[in-house]
C-alpha cells in the first residue's frame, strides 16, 4: 500500500483542503486506488495566525489533524464504495499521518 496527503489552499475563502490518495498494491502493481478530499473552513481569528508576511504556515500537528480526519473519512468511503464486491476484504489500516505529514505546509501568497 502506498498513501500520500497533499494540501491545497483558498486564502479568499480560508479554507484548506486535504487530499488523501492510497494506492493498494500487488507486485507494485496498483489494482484499488481511492482519492479523498476534505475541505476545511478556518476561523477568521485562526486564520490570522497563520499568516507570516507573504506566506501562510500551516502547522505540522494542524496539518496531521486535518490529515487523520480526511483518512477516516476515506476509510468510510472505501467500506461504502466496496462493500458488495470482492474488494470489500480490503481495509484501509491505521496510517500514522505524522509520518506523511514530516514538517509545516507552507504556501506563497
């Protein structure tokens, strides 16, 4: 199995989104594949703590807590999606998000 989590951003709107992709693997040949994003709406006042002149800093620990949710949420959708065909025996396993999730998101304004 192999899983990423990729960050997008909406300054206008202060929303981040969260994008999980897991790929199940035979012979390192894909043969599921389930991408999930989650969007987040940021409060005005901890949107503000964010910013740091021309970029915005997600912190690490945020960063991972947006990441858990939005596996938790592919793991429901992959049950759903899969639960009356052969590939319902396949779960999605518990994912440390720190190890994916190393250091702050960073983006350009």
């Amino acid at each position: 199995m192999k899983a990423d989590v990729k960050f997008g951003l909406d300054d206008e709107n202060k929303i981040v989104s969260a994008l999980f992709n897991v790929k199940f693997l035979q012979k390192d040949i894909p043969f599921l594949i389930l991408a999930i994003e989650c969007f987040f709406n940021i409060t005005e006042s901890t949107w503000e703590t964010f910013i740091d002149n021309n970029i915005i800093v997600i912190p690490q620990g945020f960063a991972a807590h947006l990441a858990m949710l939005t596996v938790g949420t592919a793991r429901g959708v992959l049950y759903a999606k899969t639960e009356k065909t052969e590939f319902r025996k396949f779960l999605l396993p518990t994912i440390n998000v720190d190890e994916l999730i190393g250091q702050d998101i960073v983006f350009e304004l």
